[in-house]
C-alpha cells in the first residue's frame, strides 16, 4: 500500500488535469481509485468532484460524466454511505443507458449498483437489476472492468442462497484474476464471497480458503480490507477463536473510513460475545453496530441486529435519525492528536480519558473524514 500510495502522491505533484490532450481522464482516474483502495477515500473524492467540474466545463456529458458519477458512488459505497451511493450509481448508469449497450460505462454501473443494492439488503432489487442487463445470459465483458462482473454475479447467487452456482463463478473469477496478477481482495474480495459459499457446507475448505484471502490482505496492508477478510474468516472458526478474530476485525476497520463493513464486524462481534455468555461486551457491539449500520443505510444489517438484540434480551435503542457530518469537538481533539503521530495509549494520556473512547472518537473521525490514520493531517488541513 506504501508504494501505491508514493506513486499516487508523484503522479499528483504538481496537479492532475481530467482533460489533457496526452494522458485523457483514465490516469487520475487510476490515481483516485489507488487513493480509494488505500483507505482514503475522501481524498479520492476530491479528484472525482474535480473531474465533473472540469468535464462539464469542457461540455463532455457523455460516457466520461457516466464513469465519474459511478466511480463517486463505488467511492460512496465503499464508504458506507449506501443511500448516496445508490444515487449516484444511477445516475451513472441512466447516462451509460443513453450512449449504448454493453459498453464499459455500463457495465461498471451494473456492476457497482448490484453491490450497493446487496450491501443495503435489497437482494430482490440487486436481482432485477442483473435480469433487466442480462448480466449473466450472454457472458462477461473481456476488458477489465470492476467491480468484476463475474465476481458481482457470484455474489448476487450468494445472496439469493444459489450456493453452488456462486462457488462456480467465484472460482472461475478468481482463476482468471489470479493469473492476471490481480490478487488483491482490496480491488476484489471474490475469494472471501466464495469463502461465506464454501461455509454453507465445508468449514474447513472456507477456513484455508478466507486464510489465504487474510495472507493477501496483510499484504497489502490497508485497514479496510484486513478487518473485512478477518471478519469472513471468523465465520468458518470456532466460537472462542471466532471471537478473537472479529475483535481484531473491530479494531482494524476502527482505523479504516469503511463505516458499513465496521457495522457488520460489530454486529458479528456481538453475536460471538453473545454465544460465549459476555452480555455486556455483546451488547456495547450489538448497539454500536446497530446504530453504524443504520448510519449507512444498510436496512438488512439493522434488522439483523435488532433481532439478535431481543434474543440477548435487551431494550432496543431509538435510531439518530441524521449523521453528523462534522466532527464534534472532542473527534477533533483526538483526530489532531492522531494527525501528530501519537497512538491510542498517549491520546488517551493526553486528553484524560480511556483508549476505547479515543478508538471510538478516531473512528468517527475517519469515517466523517473518509480517511486512514496517514490521511489524517491531510484531510483536517494541518
């Protein structure tokens, strides 16, 4: 991830045009995405609002405005604001409907859409989406398109319980990824989607399968994606090491701006604690997660929750009905703090309260922010 991100950093020095002549819009492009996958995601939206200013000015409001206002909304889901991610994938797609058919802009909204509908638990809507393009009846594209189309097909079968059918085209996905060199579950998490097949029914093929997806991870070092990969991994563990895992998912996403996969380690989290008989711990993760998932518009998550909250026995809480975009005074102190190098333990010396409350307030901080800790001085203007 530090090598990507050193590169990105050259390749902006001195400012980026979305119009020029010699590089057209598919370098910062790339160099946002990179951005995006590096767990800075605010930064990348930065760019993309940059390139929608300069391509309206140019009057290009054709495929070029359609990839920009989907590659927003990856961003957006990516982050976890799934209703605005929703809107502007649609609105990239309503433009790539009008310049033709099976062309790559299309195909990046289909594919991105699908993801946003299944994050939020719009399964039957994700499903029409695929039957309305024929997503799968006459192949996948053979350019690189992402979210791959293949891999998003085999999530789609995932969630409609088609399990057999997902392991199929998830395993296909990643042969042809793999021998592309394309191994990053941060660019494509296949192999975690067909590790949650393989548990359905063989425990111990999903363990190596979602070990080897956390190797590739660590690898490449991003918050988001390590906690993402040790939360499948947790599903395929026994409930003592389940929960071990998910803690530590918990404690890498609170690093990460990837508000909706906190959300879904909290929630599991809490489940495992549950299960071993630690009411209290379960119900501290069960409400946060709760209220993270209902922050990010994923409904499916929420109701999961709520659910597992009444079988621990507990009170539901009332829902903020609107997320505070600006950090509070107190995010703020912990934010600068981080932006300054110092860890968890010496903020919480410094402001005189506990390291789970700076973990909290530094997750709020990155999730509002859409940054990691090395984003940080950046993103406050320090």
């Amino acid at each position: 991830m530090g090598t990507a991100l050193e590169y990105a950093e050259q390749a902006l020095d001195g400012g980026m045009s979305w119009i020029d002549q010699d590089f057209g819009f598919e370098v910062p492009a790339v160099v946002a995405l990179t951005l995006m996958y590096c767990d800075q995601p605010g930064r990348a939206e930065e760019l993309f609002n940059t390139a929608i200013m300069e391509f309206e000015a140019k009057g290009w409001r054709g495929a070029h405005l359609s990839f920009v206002y989907t590659l927003l909304g990856y961003i957006r889901y990516r982050r976890g604001r799934l209703a605005e991610a929703e809107d502007f994938v649609r609105n990239g797609l309503q433009i790539a409907d009008r310049i033709g058919h099976d062309i790559p802009a299309q195909w990046y909204a289909i594919g991105t859409l699908i993801e946003t509908l299944l994050a939020r638990g719009n399964v039957a809507e994700a499903r029409q989406v695929a039957r309305t393009y024929k997503l799968a009846d006459g192949g996948f594209p053979r350019a690189v398109v992402y979210p791959d189309p293949q891999a998003v097909w085999g999530k789609l079968l995932l969630a409609q319980g088609r399990i057999e059918e997902a392991e199929h085209h998830l395993s296909t996905a990643g042969k042809r990824l793999d021998l592309r060199g394309t191994r990053n579950p941060s660019w494509s998490p296949w192999q975690l989607d067909l590790a949650l097949a393989q548990v359905t029914h063989d425990t111990e093929l999903a363990a190596a399968t979602a070990a080897e997806a956390v190797v590739r991870a660590r690898a490449f070092g991003a918050s988001s994606v390590i906690g993402h990969a040790l939360r499948v991994a947790a599903t395929a563990a026994e409930p003592a090491r389940a929960a071990v895992l998910l803690k530590e998912a918990v404690d890498h996403l609170d690093q990460s701006p990837a508000a909706a996969e906190l959300a879904h380690a909290l929630i599991d989290h809490g489940t495992a604690l549950h299960t071993l008989g630690d009411p209290h711990q379960a119900a501290q993760q069960l409400y946060r997660g709760m209220e993270t998932a209902a922050a990010c518009g994923a409904d499916a998550l929420v109701d999961r929750a709520r659910a597992q909250i009444a079988s621990a026995g507990l009170r539901p809480r009332r829902l903020s009905s609107s997320e505070q975009e600006r950090l509070t005074v107190a995010e703020l102190a912990a934010a600068r703090h981080a932006a300054r190098g110092l860890d968890n333990a010496a903020i919480a010396k410094e402001l005189r309260i506990d390291s789970r409350t700076v973990a909290a307030r530094l997750s709020a901080a990155f999730t509002k922010l859409g940054t990691d800790r090395l984003g940080l001085g950046r993103a406050l203007g320090d």
